[in-house]
C-alpha cells in the first residue's frame, strides 16, 4: 500500500465556521468534477470520513478540521496515485475557494 496523499489548507474562519462551509460545500464540489462520486460521507465531530469514485477505482479518507487549518488524508488505489498531483492541486484549489474568508 502506498503512502497516503496529504493535503493541509490553512484557514482564518475559525473551526466552526470552517465546518459549515465543507459540511455545505463539498458536494457540491464534488458535483462539478465528472469523474468523481462522491460514494460515503460520515461526520464525527470535526472530521469527516469519506469514501469517493473515480474512474472505476475506490478512494477512502479523511478531513479533520482545526482552528487554522483543514488536513485532508486519502490513500489512492494503485490507478488513481498517477494522477496523485492533478488531484492534490485541485483538491488544493479547491479547498482555498471553500474557505476563503468572504468580506
């Protein structure tokens, strides 16, 4: 098994205002990437278990959420690690978009 893709995004929303946007967002986001199911999404305080699809290959990870930061930590099947820095980039992008402090 290879080592899992890690991803950190900081953030100045706090923890609770950082878990509303994902919580209301990440669907959505999900939506809009053709590829990509979003299969299993279970909350459990502050991180987020999840399960996803793409291109007929299964990913599982998780999203805990901090006062400053989002860590995200998925283990992508054998298929899917050759598109590992694609993924971390838009998973990147992203992420900053969802927690951008609006003013």
């Amino acid at each position: 098994m290879s080592a899992p893709l890690v991803i950190s995004i900081p953030h100045r929303l706090g923890r609770d205002e950082a878990a509303r946007r994902l919580k209301s967002g990440l669907g959505q986001a999900a939506i809009s990437v053709p590829v990509l199911t979003l299969d299993e999404e279970i909350w459990q305080g502050d991180r987020m278990i999840f399960r996803v699809r793409a291109l007929g290959q299964v990913a599982a990870g998780h999203v805990d959420i901090a006062d400053d930061h989002v860590l995200l930590e998925v283990r992508l099947p054998w298929l899917l690690q050759k598109f590992g820095d694609v993924a971390q980039q838009a998973i990147r992008k992203r992420g900053h978009l969802l927690l951008e402090k609006k003013k």
